[in-house]
C-alpha cells in the first residue's frame, strides 16, 4: 500500500508514523498545539495522508485580541464535535499555531493577520480556498463546518455543550424570588404595592424603547475606538444601527423625561410646603426639556437632513 | 366651560378637527403625485377588489387566480383576508346605489385616510373609558397624526392594516365597556368587531391573547366579578364561531397554538365560577375538601395537556420558529427586523420619552380597565421591540398613555384658580399663576414640535408611492420618473395576453395589477422552491438560465436597473438575496462565495468574480450599458454605475438566447424576451440530386435507391458537421 510503500526522507516521520503521531496527539486534545518545527513536519512536508486545519492566532494576553479567544472557543466546539463524534478517523486533524510559539511559520507563509484558519489538503499545495474567508463569513463553528464539508468532503455535526447559564439565571432569580416570598410570608402586603409593579412594568417600556431588543439580537460592539486618533464614540452615526452604550444613553435620557412629567403632577397634587412644590415643579419641568432637547440632538446627528439644525 | 352643552360642542368640533387633520395629512402622496396605489401589495389588494366588484362576492371567494404563480396558479379566495376587499366594495356598492359614481380605485386610494379618521374616533371613546374626556381628545389628535400610524395609512397605501387598526381600537373600546358594565349587549358588539378585525388582519392574534391575558391577570389580582365573567364568557364563545366563518382561518381557531390561551383561559375563568358558586352554597369543611380535589384534578389535567402540546403542536411551533429566522426569504423582508430607538424615535417622537408617564398614572390608580391598557402596553412594546413591523400596534396605546400623561399635567397647570367656583383651600393654592402658564406654554411647545415633527415625516419618508418617483432639480424643480408604469404598460399593450413574465418576486403584484400579465413569483412568498428557481435563473450564466425558462415556459423577462439614475432599490442591489436563496435550494449550482471578489466584497467593476460579470442578472442589467455615458460631470467613462458608483466590468454583452424587448427612459425596467428554440441549423450542402440509373431497375427501385443514397449522404454530413 502506498503508505507502507513511500520512501521517507529522513526515515523517522514516514507517512505511517506521521499519522500515527498525529492520532495519538489528538486523541490527548482535539486541538494539537504546534510550533514551528513540529509544523514544518506534520503540516507542511509533502508525503501526507490526512488532511490539517491549522488555526493561526495569538492567544497570548499581552496580544489582545479578543477575536482570536472567540474564534478559539468556536473552533475547539468544531474540533471537539470531530473528534467524539463517530465518523472520527485519521484523515482530519485540527491544530493551532500561536504567533509566540511559531512566528516563523507566519513569515514564511506572509501572513500578518490572525486569526486565520487554512486546509492543507493531503494532496497538492493549498489553494485559494483552502484560506477560510473569516471577513464575510465570520467563524461560527457551523460555518466552518461547511467549509470543511466543501474542502475535504468531511461532514461534521456540531455538537455545542449545552449552554446551562440561562438555567441556572433563572433558577437563581425563581429561589431568590421564592426566599423573598418566604422571609416576608408574615407579611405579603408587598405584592400589592403598586409602586413595585410600575417601576416593573416602566423598567420593561425603557428596555424595548431603548432598542435592547435590537442590541440582544444584533450584538453590535459596546462603543466605536477610532483606531487613527484613538477617539471613543459612543453613538453611531448612521440611522440604521446603534452601540450599546449609546441605548443606554437614550434609556436614562427617556426615563429621566419619564421622571420630569412624573414630578410635575405630583408638585401639582401634593399636599405640602409650597415652596417645596415650586421646587419639584421646576426641577421636573427642566427634566423634561433639559433632556428632551439633548435626546433631540442625538437624534439629529444621527438622522441626517432632519430640518431645523 | 360651566354648560355641559358647550362642552359637548367643544368635544365635537376638536374630534371632528382631529379626524380633519388625519385625513388631510394622508394626502401628501395625492396631492404630489396623482391619485394612483402605491407599493407592491396594495396592488394585489387593488386587483382582487376589482374583480370582487366585477365578478360578485361568491365569484371572489372561489377565484383561482391562474396569472399568478405560473404554472402553480393560487386560490386567492381561501388564502386572503377578505376585510379590506369586502369593506372597499361595500363603498362602492353603496355609493353607485345613491348614483354617485366613483371609480373603484379611488375608494381604494382613499380608504385608508378615511378609516383613520374612525381610528381617532374609537381611540377618544376607549380613552375616555379608561381615563377621562380631555385625555381622550387629546389621544384622538395624536393618533390622527402619529408617523408610526400614518406609515400604514396614506392615501393609495391600500392595505389590511389601513382598516385593521380601527378594528383593534374599537374592539377593544367595547370590551371594556362590557367589562365595566357586563352586560351582553355591549360583548356581542364586542364580537361584531372582533369578527371584522379576524376578517381584516392576521393581527387579531394580538386580541385573542391580549383579553385572556386580561381576565387571567384580573383574576390574579382578585377583581373577578360578575361582569367578567359575563363579558369574557360570551367573547370567548361567539368570538370563536364568528372568527371561524373566514375561509382563510377555517380551524385554527380550536388547533393552533396561537389560540390555546384563549381556551385555557375560558377553562379557568368557568373553574373559578363554579367554586365561587359552591362557597356560597357549602360549609367550609365540605369546601376544603372539594376544592383540594378539584385542584388536584385540574392539576393534573393540565400536566397533561403540556405534555400533549409539547409531543404535538408546541414541538412544531418551536421548530418553525427556528426555521423563519434561519430561511434567507424571511430575512430579507426589512420588516422583520428588531427596532432600533432611532425607528421609536422616529415613529413617536415625544410621545415615546412620555407614554410611560401615562403608564405609571395607570398603574397607581389602578381599575379594571387600567390593568387593560397597562397590559396592552407592555406587550405591545416587546413585540414592537422585536419587530419594526409590529410598531403598528404600539402606536395606538403610546398614543392613549401620553394623552393621560399630558392630559393631566395640562388639567393642574392649565386651570386659572381665580376663577373656579368654590374658593380654594390654602394647602392647594400656591404653584403660582406664572409657574403655572411656564409649565403650560413649554409643554404646549412641545406639542407644537411634535406636530411639525409628524408632517416632516409624513411628508418626506411616508409619502412616496414607490411606483412613481421624484427627483428634484438644483432649483428645485421636480422630475417625475414613470419607468415603471411605462414599461408595465408596454406590457399590457405590446405582448400576447397570456404572456409569462419573469422578474423577481418583489415586482409580482405590479406586473399583474398594472401589465395585467401572469408572472412566476410574486410578492405572496407562499413557495419557497419556486422562488429559488427564479433566483437560480437569474444568478446563473445565460445557457443555464435558458434551460430554467425555457422548462417554466418563460415569455418575458423583467428586471429593474438603478444605475443610470442612481435608484438604490434595484435589482443588482436585491440580487445577492437571490442568490442567498437559490443556494438554500439549489447548493450544488449556486454558491454565494463564487458572486464575492476574493477579499469578500461584492463588485460590479473589473475587480468583481467572474460568475458575478457572467451571471443572467449582471448581463441584462448592463446590456448595451457600456455604450452609455451617463452625463454627470464630463469625467465619468461610459459605462458608470450611478448607483454603485462604479465602472462596469463587462461591457461587451452578447445575448444567444434572449433579446432586448423594451428599455425604459431612464432605463429603470428593461425587459427582455426570451427567444424560442433555433431551427435545427442547416445543412452545410445541398443533398445530391442523383440522377437514377433506368437501364437495368423497374420504376420503384430507382426511387428507393435514391433515398436510401439521399439518407447516407444526410448521415454524412451530420456525421461531420
């Protein structure tokens, strides 16, 4: 067979032993770390029979990047669906190269950005598609899957560990309500404070009209660092699309008008000190259109050609 | 204001000014462009009102409308909500009858400024339900011209929800009013309503969750009474008949999940009754033990009933759920995006930052009826988070919260206290009359900016009936561009009448409403497969496409192009969509990394993947483009894309099988015909005449010999050509 057959170059990694090494590797973890060397042996030496996933990245701390620890996470999911799944075999590994452990292994293949995730098939040098096109596709594990599926007709299930915090949220706030419940159960005259159920209710209307919905769904970045001068924005300029903390501006600015209107009726039906009134009467009414015209302002910088600038 | 008379004149005449104002402020569109309906499915609803008024109602409710969804065709008749058409042919009817003759078009265009004049109507009396007067009127200005309102109503927008949301208001104006007094009557009209929103809407979903949801909460709360139960007794039964009478929702009402709270609730509240009843009539002790039974019963029941739903139904709907979020034709509707607090803004204005001012005063002074409208609030809210689309439905109860929020602020500021009956006490006194006209005329400000805010709005983002367009001049001049009624009408005028046209699905209901032609796709989204065909169609090369049109009998082709007048909404723009959608059906053919340069961006220029400059789309976009220089600047090269702002890549299109039919002015619809089939091509010689030999054959030989050498000569040259 051809395995047996080829003749090795320096005698030691024959395609028959290369596997064997790569096998008993992953078996220890899904993902087999590399260096340079180990590289240049396993992945880039021609007589090969399986075909490699490298990932190329920079985990280390002092790198920061924080793509590259979300591409990690969807890429172990990837490497870990493979390597318990049934159809497991030896003719697909998944590595990592970091930039602090193999750095030449990144000049000698010009790259100067991570992460980046090739196949190098077992036959021929990679082609263009063997590079996965992190930029349009992003690196959810099932997209790489399809890529995979598509370059080494390998088909991968995706098996994600099932995500247990939103159990466990509510499993906390159910006994937290229930302990509540129990250390006031003398005196449950609280359920029917109407105050509580309003700010409840008020606190629901200021999270949809905020556009949280929006954010939970889109997940856009907490604000914008221009990279050039290193200025932070914190509203988006375009009408389309929002940053986290620019809703929870508009969140504070429209419970804050919410407020104002609160305090001008309760100045004008209190019974209390005048001057106090007059007090609350202002302080509410300079809520309301303090506010009011700031939320306009954000609204005009974004809404472009709105009139009366 | 000390006469009840002059108040109720007061009230009228500020009501039937808001219902003014609705209406007028609708008509930007009519007043701009020309009494024409607008948008894509409007169209349709225009096309089957016409035939509802041409054929009869019983000929509508069987139509099967073979122009649509070739070679499929769609029974319109049981999948439509017929409300809308009903409503506008009933106009017709009526006013022919008092021979007044009005086309129907036109009772289509103005529907819907006319139905929201009622809106502002129901919203005062459920307002003045649920607070008082004042806040009523006021609720009535603002819904007659709130943006987030008005975005459905234009004239010429002729669709469900133009007459929908009156039906949600006033249904929901007479609930509570049956709540508070529970008598029958005032449910039954209840039920009438109820019946026309089921008619009109897919959104009466909304209802028949919201007022179980109202009846379990009242039951939480312990304000169960009598009058509830009446109310939602009655609703609930002759609610679920008369919505059954509508073909399109047939059973659903008593199978789909939608429904369930609406019986469990119905369920509950007869439960809760029944044990009422016997507290009256048993001793405690007899009590006890009864209601522990029937608590354990009704709990197992229950468990029963979730695990049923779930093996069942629930499981399903679940699953379904996850597929409209993961299939790319859902996606790419913008409707079904989330909402952004720009599009709340933008919607609402002031209205949003103090509705829930309004909501806290309902809530602190809580009834029955209050608990309604907070419930409606909440809810309302969530979905309108979810989904730009469902701000509709917001619109209404922001509008009511507000009036009460503004409406008591203006009730203790506005009032001159020197001037009231009864001298007030010294504890009430104080604000002062110049604090007091402050705080009025800045909230009166307010309001003013609002009002200017809604016809700016109105005016420049809502008004546009998308089928005509306007551009304007550096003078201010206005350019009407008709491509689309010209070329549609080239249709209906230059091509046979059973001609198919193939666009994509966007444009459907136009080619049937105005070219009167049968298409293959249309905006009714109901066949996802045939949807991708056509996509496949257009994103693959020209031999591939042949095949595909040439197996759905395909006449014509019709696309829109921007480029030369730089309109953003075209076909090249839509056509990644396309081929997202082809791909989900056709994974082989189609890939959608093969349309992207290799750094992943999507160009028209040189640099774009040549399946992208070679695909069916691409070529009869740009045919004969790179002849063209558009005049902007003498700098552009011919050939520049106004809309991409690019170069194109391929200049030198040649069509095998398709040819140019029609070109629009401004080059906004081209549409091509797709050629039949070639003559066989000719033989490159002539067939031999050979001259029989007589001598030594009977006649019929030569003959013979003649055609069998006629034959081998024929396979010859087939064999060599």
């Amino acid at each position: 067979m051809f395995l047996i057959e080829c003749k090795c170059p320096n005698g030691m990694y024959c395609p028959l032993f290369k596997v064997d090494q790569m096998m008993e590797w992953s078996s220890r973890r899904s993902v087999v770390r590399m260096n340079g060397d180990k590289f240049r042996r396993f992945v880039k030496a021609p007589p090969r029979n399986y075909s490699v996933i490298v990932m190329f990245t920079a985990l280390q701390p002092q790198r920061q990047c924080s793509v590259c620890r979300q591409a990690n996470e969807e890429y172990q999911v990837l490497a870990n669906s493979w390597r318990y799944s049934s159809a497991f075999s030896n003719k697909l590994f998944f590595t990592v190269v970091d930039y602090d452990e193999g750095a030449d292994v990144f000049q000698q293949l010009n790259m100067n950005s991570a992460p980046t995730f090739m196949h190098f098939p077992a036959k021929g040098k990679p082609k263009r598609a063997d590079t996965f096109d992190l930029q349009r596709i992003g690196f959810a594990s099932e997209q790489l899957a399809k890529w995979i599926a598509d370059r080494t007709d390998v088909q991968i299930r995706v098996f994600r560990p099932p995500n247990y915090s939103g159990t466990i949220a509510l499993a906390l706030l159910v006994s937290l309500v229930g302990g509540l419940l129990y250390l006031r159960r003398n005196n449950l005259e609280f359920i029917y404070n109407k105050t509580g159920w309003a700010m409840a209710a008020l606190c629901v209307v200021f999270a949809m009209t905020s556009g949280q919905m929006w954010n939970h769904i889109r997940g856009p970045p907490y604000a914008h660092k221009n990279p050039q001068n290193g200025q932070v924005s914190y509203i988006h300029g375009s009408s389309q699309a929002q940053f986290v903390a620019e809703s929870h501006i508009i969140l504070l600015l429209n419970a804050a008008i919410t407020m104002g209107m609160v305090l001008l009726n309760e100045a004008a039906t209190s019974k209390g000190d005048v001057g106090k009134r007059r007090i609350i009467c202002l302080v509410g009414l300079g809520l309301v259109v303090f506010f009011f015209s700031f939320l306009l302002s954000i609204f005009r910088s974004k809404y472009h050609g709105y009139p009366y600038r | 204001m000390k006469q009840p008379g002059w108040q109720s004149l007061l009230s009228f005449s500020i009501l039937f000014l808001a219902c003014l104002a609705g209406f007028s402020s609708r008509l930007f569109a009519v007043i701009r462009f020309e009494s024409i309906i607008h948008e894509f499915d409007p169209w349709f609803n225009y096309r089957s009102t016409h035939h509802l008024t041409t054929n009869g109602f019983y000929e509508f409710l069987n139509w099967f409308d073979e122009r649509a969804w070739y070679p499929l065709g769609r029974i319109v008749g049981g999948t439509v909500y017929p409300g809308l058409m009903v409503t506008a042919g009933l106009i017709h009817y009526v006013l022919n009858l008092l021979h007044i003759t009005v086309h129907i078009r036109d009772v289509c265009v103005f529907l819907a400024p006319v139905f929201s004049g009622l809106t502002a109507i129901s919203t005062f009396l459920l307002t003045r339900e649920l607070w008082n007067q004042g806040a009523g009127l006021l609720a009535a200005c603002f819904i007659a011209i709130v943006p987030g309102y008005i975005s459905r109503s234009v004239a010429g927008s002729f669709d469900n929800e133009g007459i929908a949301i009156f039906a949600l208001q006033f249904t929901y104006y007479l609930w509570v009013k049956s709540v508070k007094t529970g008598s029958v009557f005032w449910t039954i009209g209840c039920c009438l309503s109820y019946f026309y929103m089921v008619s009109a809407w897919g959104g009466y979903v909304f209802i028949i969750n919201l007022i179980p949801l109202h009846v379990f909460v009242l039951l939480l709360m312990q304000r169960y009474s009598r009058r509830v139960y009446i109310a939602y007794s009655t609703f609930y039964i002759v609610g679920l008949v008369l919505s059954m009478q509508i073909p399109f929702v047939g059973f659903q009402p008593i199978r789909t999940s939608e429904h369930m709270a609406a019986a469990g609730v119905f369920a509950l509240l007869q439960a809760y009754a029944f044990l009422q009843y016997l507290k009256d009539r048993l001793t405690r002790q007899e009590f006890q033990t009864l209601f522990f039974l029937g608590v354990s019963l009704a709990a197992g029941m229950v468990f029963l009933t979730v695990i049923y739903l779930t093996y069942t139904g629930l499981y399903v709907r679940l699953l379904t759920c996850y597929a409209k979020i993961h299939i790319p034709i859902i996606a790419s509707v913008s409707e079904h995006q989330p909402t952004t607090w720009v599009s709340f803004f933008f919607d609402l204005h002031i209205l949003v930052c103090t509705f829930p001012a309004g909501l806290w005063f309902c809530i602190k002074n809580i009834n029955d009826e209050r608990v309604f409208v907070a419930l409606y609030a909440i809810s309302a809210v969530y979905f309108a988070g979810v989904m730009v689309r469902l701000m509709l439905t917001l619109t209404p109860v922001v509008c009511m919260l507000s009036a009460v929020a503004f409406s008591s602020v203006f009730e203790h500021y506005m009032g001159d206290d020197t001037k009231r009956e009864k001298p007030p006490e010294k504890a009430e006194e104080g604000l002062g009359p110049n604090i007091k006209s402050i705080v009025t005329m800045l909230m009166l400000m307010l309001l003013m900016m609002f009002a200017v805010h809604c016809t700016w709005v109105t005016s420049n983002a809502y008004s546009s009936p998308s089928v005509v367009l306007a551009s304007y001049n550096h003078d201010g001049t206005r350019n009407i561009l008709d491509d689309f009624r010209e070329a549609y009408y080239w249709l209906r005028q230059n091509t046979d009448e059973h001609a198919r046209v193939m666009s994509w699905w966007d444009y459907g209901y136009q080619i049937a409403g105005m070219a009167n032609r049968t298409t293959l796709v249309d905006n009714n989204t109901w066949n996802n497969s045939h949807i991708a065909l056509v996509g496949k169609a257009m994103s693959s090369n020209e031999s591939a496409a042949y095949q595909i049109m040439r197996s759905l009998d395909v006449d014509y082709v019709l696309i829109i192009f921007g480029g030369v007048i730089g309109y953003s909404g075209d076909d090249i723009n839509k056509f990644l969509w396309m081929v997202r959608i082809a791909e989900g059906e056709h994974p082989k053919d189609i890939r959608e990394s093969d349309y992207f340069t290799p750094q992943g961006e999507f160009r028209v220029d040189k640099a774009g993947s040549p399946t992208l400059l070679n695909c069916l789309m691409y070529k009869m976009s740009y045919y004969r483009f790179g002849e063209m220089q558009v005049r902007r600047g003498a700098l552009t090269p011919p050939g520049f894309d106004r809309t991409r702002n690019a170069e194109i890549g391929n200049k030198d299109i040649k069509f095998k099988h398709l040819e140019e039919a029609f070109t629009s002015e401004h080059w906004l619809v081209r549409i091509y015909k797709v050629k039949k089939l070639d003559n066989r091509e000719p033989l490159d010689h002539k067939l031999r005449s050979v001259v029989p030999k007589q001598k030594y054959t009977s006649k019929k030989v030569p003959l013979m010999l003649g055609g069998e050498f006629a034959l081998q000569v024929w396979r010859d040259s087939f064999r060599f050509s």
